[in-house]
C-alpha cells in the first residue's frame, strides 16, 4: 500500500484495514474479492475518505442509498445500477442504507491470469477513464444475481480450480455487461483532448507489454518513444498522464512492468532469466532488485508462493 499526500491506494485488504473495517474474510491468494457489503459491517451512516486503490471494481446496487463518487464525478447510488471503475480512478463514497450490494475486484494480474492475455481487446471499456452508472432492467438484474452468486459460492469455498472457475464466470458477467450496456463503448471517443492522450497512452503500453511478453519486441519503450508516438513533447505527455490519472508516467511503466512480471511468473514456465530478457532487463539481478523493490519478494519466491 502507498501513501499519496495522506491518501492511500492499494488493495482492497489494504483499504479495509485503513478503514478499521473487518478483514478476516479476506482470501488473499488471488487479486480477486466479491462481498456482499450488507455483511462488511459498515456503521451507518458511512463516509470514506478519498482513495485511489490498484484494482477494478464491479458494484451492483440492487437496494442501498448513497453517493459514489470518482475523480470528480458524483453519482447519486439508486437500485438496480452497476459501477464501474478502474485503477487510474480516486474514489469516495457513503452509505445510508445498505440492502443487497455486491462488490466486485480484481487486478489485471488475475484477469490475464484467469481470462486471457487479450482481455482488453475482448472488453474496451475497462480501458476507460470514467464510465457513469447505469440502471438496468429487472431482467439484466436478475442474470447478474444469478451469476454473482455462483462467484461468491466459489469465492467461499475450498475447491482446487476456484480461481478458475472465477475467471470464467467474471468473463461471462463481463461479456453479458458488453452485449447489454456497453456493446458500442469506444474509450478513443471519450471526453477530451487530455482523455485522448491518456487512452492511446493506455492502449499503447498493453500493445508493447503483450509484445514484450510475446517475445515479439526485446526492449522497453521509454517515455520519449511514447510521446513520438503521438507526436508530443515527453514533459507534455508526463504533465497529461499525471494530471488525468494522479500517477506519473514512470510509475505506469514500472506498474506495468509489474504486472507483467506477475503474470508471466505465475502462467509460464519460462525461467527468470527468459523472463528477465522478455522484460527488457539487461541482467538478472536488475530485474530481480526491480521486482523485490515493488512486491518485497524475489522473483523465485513469488513464483513458489503462487505455484497452482
């Protein structure tokens, strides 16, 4: 968890346990939690503080009252509506009354992991900067429930593909949201000039992160390679990224780097020094001192400690 002027961002086992709230429900195996909020044990009326944590968020109001907010969008909370937000996003909210909402997580290491490598290109809206809130039918809903609710029996449970079968029906929640509210979602159409900038910046470093662990490419791209890519000074598109998604461009890259390392540590067989080479590092010990200085763990013991 990091610290950002007195804000925190981080897990969602990192955010409950600044909000003092209950974590012992936590399984903390895989970037991947569904609760049902009723059960969280919020004392009503709530209000966090603002937050900008390092995962993907699904919230699905069937009955509560409060006020979302991300970035600086506010968004009254009314039933039947589904959430949406990604890890560039600060978010607030309150409750007043918490019914039936479930919220769902997860990070791009268990969607890459779980659904596949070309989970952007299947789902473009989890590209996006800011996607309103939208109330759904009472049909739309009820497939939703029904979905949720063989997540979280998994989730619950001790089965040996768990995480498996997570991935599996989190793509099919996915795609049904797809076909059904965002089948015509471009995130290039979005917002402004800045929001244009950031989203080819985003669609950018996936394309070169694929590629990188494809073994297609064999260097990193640097800031200025991603600043001629569009034509701009590298301290204007810094300035852009910074001030859009409140993080440097360096740490995207180092985020990104990351969470390749993750996946490709937890899904291949490669050894590390094939990984190291698929990253772009000249040695070894680069990337592991790069690695242990973001996870607190070699690269050997990481891949120990999630082998399936």
């Amino acid at each position: 968890m990091t610290e950002i002027a007195g804000i925190y961002s981080g897990s969602l086992l990192d955010l409950y346990k600044a909000l003092g709230l209950p974590v012992d429900f936590f399984d903390t195996r895989e970037g991947f939690t569904i609760f049902n909020l009723k059960g969280i044990g919020f004392e009503l009326p709530y209000q966090s503080e603002s937050y900008r944590p390092n995962f993907f968020s699904l919230l699905f109001v069937k009955s509560g009252k409060g006020r979302y907010t991300i970035d600086e969008f506010t968004f009254e909370v009314e039933p039947h509506s589904i959430y949406f937000t990604n890890p560039s996003n600060f978010r607030t909210f309150s409750w007043q009354q918490i019914e039936d909402v479930v919220l769902i997580t997860f990070d791009e290491t268990f969607l890459k992991k779980y659904i596949g490598e070309e989970v952007y290109s299947d789902f473009p809206f989890l590209l996006t900067e800011v996607v309103r809130p939208t109330q759904v039918s009472d049909a739309f809903f009820q497939v939703t429930e029904g979905i949720n609710a063989m997540i979280q029996s998994e989730y619950m449970g001790h089965g040996t593909s768990k995480y498996r079968v997570i991935g599996h029906l989190l793509a099919v929640l996915l795609f049904w949201i797809k076909e059904h509210i965002w089948l015509d979602y471009n995130p290039i159409y979005e917002g402004n000039r800045s929001s244009q900038i950031v989203i080819t910046f985003k669609r950018m470093i996936e394309q070169h992160y694929r590629d990188l662990a494809a073994g297609k490419v064999d260097q990193l791209l640097r800031v200025q390679d991603y600043a001629d890519a569009q034509n701009l000074h590298p301290n204007y598109l810094s300035s852009v990224i910074r001030s859009k998604t409140g993080k440097p461009i360096a740490t995207w890259i180092a985020d990104k780097t990351m969470a390749e390392a993750r996946s490709l540590l937890q899904n291949s067989q490669l050894s590390i020094k094939e990984i190291t080479a698929r990253l772009g590092f000249a040695e070894t010990a680069h990337f592991s001192n790069f690695f242990k200085k973001h996870e607190r763990l070699s690269p050997v013991q990481y891949r120990q400690n999630h082998q399936l």
